[in-house]
C-alpha cells in the first residue's frame, strides 16, 4: 500500500516555503462584507484554521481587482487601499501559524451578474466580456440562465483594466502576502480573452491568432510582474481544457499559452479544466 511520504515533504518555489505538499486551492467562500467586499471575522477564523490545521500553504478564494464592475456579493475586494487593513489581517492569520498564503486575484468580467446577484450594482449594470455574443451563443455560455447582458469592452477598457490588475498585485505584496495567483481560468475576464467560446473581437486582442488571444493575459501578467518585482513569486491559473464544444480551448492550447506566460514571468501554473453544454459549470475531465 503507498504511504505517499513525499506528501508530507517541505517544497519551495522561489522564495516561498511550503510546509508540505498539501495546498488549500481556491474555494469561493462568499463570506466577504456583501456591502463592500471588505474582509470579515468569519474568513479571518477560516483562513485561520487550516493554517493552524497543518496545511502546507494556503492559496486563497479569487479577491477583485475592479469593484463593483467585476465583482459580485460575498466576494472580497482588493481595488483600492481601504481594503488594506483587513488584507493585513487575513495574511497575518495564516502567517501566526508558521503557514505560506497566496492571493488570488481576479475579474469576473462576463460573470460579474452571476448568482449571488450583485445588489451593490446600480440599475441597468451590463457586465463586460471581450465581446458582445448572439442570443443563441450566450444560451450555451450561461447554460439555463439564457440570454445575458454583456458589452464588449474598448481598448481604453482594457488597458484601464491591465492596470487595475497591477495595482492590485502591489496591494497584496504591500498586505504582506507571499505570493499573488492570477485568475485566468472558467468563465471570468482573463479566460473570457484566451477562450474562442468568447472571444469574438478582431482587433489585436481577438480570437484570429493564439498570440492575439492570450495578449491581454501576458500583459495583465506582465504590468503585475513589474510592480511586485522578480523576485516575489507570481502565479496564473489557467483552464487546460474546455470540453462539450468544439471551439472550446484545447489542451495543446494551453501548453502554448503556458509556454508564453512561463517565458512573461509566471512562476507556476494551477491547472483545471471546464466546459459548456453537457459540461457546462462543472470543473471536470473526461
């Protein structure tokens, strides 16, 4: 019978030290502040429990870098400095037991409407997506939600964007995290660009070339690289597949995509997979 000893091994990865092999991955928690997305006692004590349990490093539920254009109820935000207080404390929660934790940042983009629905959002909110879609599309996307609202974002917006993505990569160095995931995978703005299911721009951000889709990854990842500096560990979280439709992004895709990001500064790849139609939201392989 295998004990798996290599399990219970310290790792590195750059200048982090894992206690073990055992990561807590990403888990939308919906514990945040539903008013301001501000950092609560409940996830203070949650963070703070598998720290002391033993876990080898946290990696922590995806936080929002543009409130409340890509954010939704119950998700913590990190767009501006005044969520730096509680970013402090949630760091320290895991630090007090001797436990490496890791931010994970994000934007919803298309899915920033999607339950828990947003009260915070003003009337008439139209969440952003690389593209605008058809009806019929939008049906297979958001599977028995139907047709939903979305406009395609300009190349100002994007830009605008990169940079809040940037500012919020410093936010989390200065909290005192150890490292900063970027969200790049299921059905929010970073995947939403590198994923034909959604992308349908034919500029230079567009869906005509590998280079073009993965364009707005590597230069969230690059303007995030240069603000936390080479030496502080950098991350993407990336779908390594997309099944139940032909244009879904495929695994050698990803390999491509991954090579580039490798090549632009990541420092290691969280990889998982999903899918539409018979797939649709469920994060699982054949």
């Amino acid at each position: 019978m295998a004990t798996y000893k290599r399990v219970y091994e310290p790792w590195q990865i750059k200048n982090v030290k894992f206690r073990n092999r055992m990561l807590k991955t990403p888990q939308d928690m919906n514990m945040a502040d539903f008013k301001d997305g501000s950092i609560t006692q409940d996830l203070l004590d949650f963070y703070g429990a598998l720290a002391r349990g033993g876990i080898g490093g946290i990696i922590t539920e995806q936080c929002m870098v543009d409130a409340p254009l890509g954010s939704r109820d119950g998700c913590i935000n990190v767009h501006d400095d005044s969520m730096l207080p509680g970013m402090r404390a949630l760091a320290e929660s895991a630090h007090k037991y001797g436990c490496p934790i890791i931010m994970q940042i994000n934007h919803l983009g298309p899915n920033a409407m999607f339950p828990p629905y947003p009260s915070h959002l003003p009337e008439g909110f139209v969440a952003v997506a690389p593209s605008d879609l058809a009806p019929e599309h939008k049906k297979i996307l958001f599977h028995v939600l139907g047709d939903w609202p979305l406009r395609a974002l300009t190349v100002p917006e994007i830009k605008e964007i990169i940079g809040k993505y940037a500012d919020a990569a410093e936010r989390v160095k200065k909290a005192g995290f150890d490292g900063v995931e970027l969200h790049g995978d299921h059905y929010y703005l970073i995947n939403s660009f590198l994923s034909r299911m959604w992308n349908r721009r034919d500029d230079e951000y567009g869906a005509g070339s590998l280079e073009n889709r993965c364009r707005f990854a590597l230069e969230v990842l690059k303007a995030c690289r240069e603000r936390v500096g080479d030496g502080y560990l950098l991350a993407v979280k990336l779908n390594g597949a997309e099944y139940g439709d032909p244009e879904g992004t495929t695994s050698e895709e990803c390999q491509q995509f991954a090579k580039w990001l490798e090549e632009a500064g990541a420092d290691y790849f969280n990889i998982v997979a999903d899918g539409y139609g018979a797939y649709g939201r469920v994060a699982i392989a054949e």
